[in-house]
C-alpha cells in the first residue's frame, strides 16, 4: 500500500482533502463468492483501513456526509465505506471487521435478492459463465441469436449485453436451464450467496445504514423515467421495511448513470440526498461528491485511485476552469 512515503501521499492528497472520499467494495472474502469474480481479502481490507489511519482520515456514514454539508460542518480528511449488492460475504468477512475497527459502512442492496429469494440477470449471468467452456457458451448464445437480436460479438458477454434491458432475464434463465445442472432456487438454497433478513438485522444492530441500488439490477441510463423511478421507489419501500428508517440515498448499479434531467427530476420526486456513481469520469470537485472510488483489485490500483488520479482529476478540472 506504500508506493510513496507517507508525507508524499499526504502532499498529494492535499488539493482533494477537504471532500469525503467515498469508498466503494464489492467483495470482501478470499475469492470463493458463487456469483462474483473479484474479491479483496479481509486481510487487505484491513491493511487498507490501517493505511487511511495512518493518513490521518476519519471514518464516516455516507448520512452524515450529507447531514454535515448542509449544515456546513467541515469534511476534512473523511472517508466513507459502502459496498453493493449485499452479498452474505459482507457478514461473514466485512462485518467482524468493521466491528473490530469500529467504522460504519453504508449497505447499498439489489432488493429483490435480499434473503436468497432471487438472482438478478448479472448473478445469473456470472453464474453461466463460470460454470460454461468459452465455446458452448458460444453455441448456446448462436441457438438465440435470432430470437434475441444479439449483436454478435467474440466476446461472449458482449454478445450477452446486446439483449435489450427488458429481455436479459429472460435471455439468462434460458442460458441458465441449458448451462447449470441445479435450478436457480437449488442454487440459492446451498450457496446462499445473499445476506439473510437474520444477517442484515445483526448488522443493523451495528453501525451499518442501508441504501437503494435498485430492485434488479439494470442498466439505469436504458430504463425509462418510470421503470426507473420504480426500481428506485420499490427498493426503498422494501429497504424501510426491514430496517424501520428511509433511505434517501442511492447508487447506480454499475456506476452508470442516467441523464441528468432525469436525475433531477427522481432526486426532488423521492427525495432522494445521493445517487452515486462510479469515478469513470472527471469529477473531484463535486459538491456534493457524487462519485466513488473502486478499492478492490491491486492494491497499486487503489493507491493510484486514492491519490494519484483525484490530482490528475483536479489539476485538469482547474484547466478547464481557466
Ligand atoms: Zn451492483
């Protein structure tokens, strides 16, 4: 985590300092997650949380991140922790953690997965393809071509995405029948790759908040204003219900955003204070910050996320300026 002594690192975190730098994790187990392909180890978790201490930054929730801009409360060297989907890994391999270190962490859930009642597209997708040889993934996606309109492609997943939003469980649960040899529910019943309503009680008794990322998943810039608005409505509604407080905030799956009239307009109709993306584009100065920064991966790649690219960001947005 030290490409540079701390003294540089502190200097190049300096432009960016006074903003919340909210963390996004996916993943925080030793790589045996059923439904997803990255993972953090708890013990680089850790290491990366010593590493922000030992930068001198303070944990915050991502409410209080809000809560404290509107009453003008100063910001300086804070970080804020979220993770997306709710997978059961963040019980069993982030949770300890965060007890241990006592730090909050914002829980953004996929709501019709929550207890194992369902996979959305992705899972299922990711599911296929780890279980599917490169060639009879192939010929299964040729057998739909037509039927589905798939842009053909070499690169199967490609070929997957070129489904239309609408059709893309369906493409998946076709891909599913004729890939894996246990159903979806035979699946969820031994993985259980989700938190349970148990686990996500527990954590609540902690110092964890909730936040929407959607009913199922989808790509939010190819929804319409309504199908969005009800992916975000719906989730939230379920969200209050198991933890008895509303959530305002709210992060796109995948980062990917819609336009930005239509994030106006969802903002003031749900009342909604965050809808986060990923940091893909160029946005260090943003107030509210609205971006987050990926931490899993290499542990040079977070270094570089953390300091390195916030400056690059900046220098160029001041360019911009002038
Ligand atoms: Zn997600």
């Amino acid at each position: 985590m030290y490409p540079f002594p701390v003294w540089l690192t502190r200097l190049l975190l300096l432009p960016g300092a006074s903003q919340t730098r909210i963390l996004y994790y996916h993943d925080i187990s030793e790589g045996a997650n059923p439904i997803y392909f990255t993972s953090l180890s708890p013990a680089g978790f850790e290491r990366q949380i010593l590493w922000l201490k030992k930068l001198g930054y303070r944990f915050i929730p991502l409410s209080e991140v809000y809560a404290a801009q509107e009453a003008n409360v100063s910001l300086n060297k804070t970080v804020s922790l979220t993770t997306d989907d709710g997978f059961s890994s963040n019980f069993f391999h982030l949770f300890p953690l965060l007890k241990k270190h006592k730090l909050p962490l914002t829980l953004f859930l996929t709501t019709k997965c929550i207890n194992n009642q369902a996979l959305a597209w992705n899972h299922k997708w990711i599911v296929i393809r780890k279980h599917t040889s490169p060639d009879k993934l192939e010929l299964l996606l040729k057998q739909h071509r037509d039927s589905f309109q798939l842009t053909w492609s070499d690169n199967p997943a490609t070929t997957f995405n070129s489904v239309s939003m609408g059709q893309k469980d369906a493409l998946a649960d076709l891909l599913w029948k004729e890939a894996i040899q246990d159903s979806q529910e035979e699946f969820l019943a031994r993985e259980r790759p989700f938190l349970s309503l148990e686990q996500l009680g527990e954590m609540l008794q902690g110092n964890v908040e909730l936040g929407s990322h959607t009913v199922s998943h989808p790509f939010c810039n190819s929804l319409s204003y309504a199908d969005l608005k009800s992916e975000i409505q719906d989730s939230c509604q379920v969200l209050e219900q198991i933890s008895g407080k509303k959530t305002n905030l709210f992060a796109y799956p995948y980062g990917i955003r819609t336009s930005q009239e239509q994030e106006t307009r969802i903002k003031e109709e749900l009342g909604l204070k965050a809808m986060l993306g990923l940091r893909f584009s160029i946005r260090l100065l943003d107030h509210p910050p609205q971006d987050r920064i990926r931490m899993e991966d290499t542990p040079k790649r977070n270094y570089l996320e953390f300091t390195i690219k916030p400056l690059g960001r900046s220098i160029k947005d001041l360019l911009r300026l002038h």
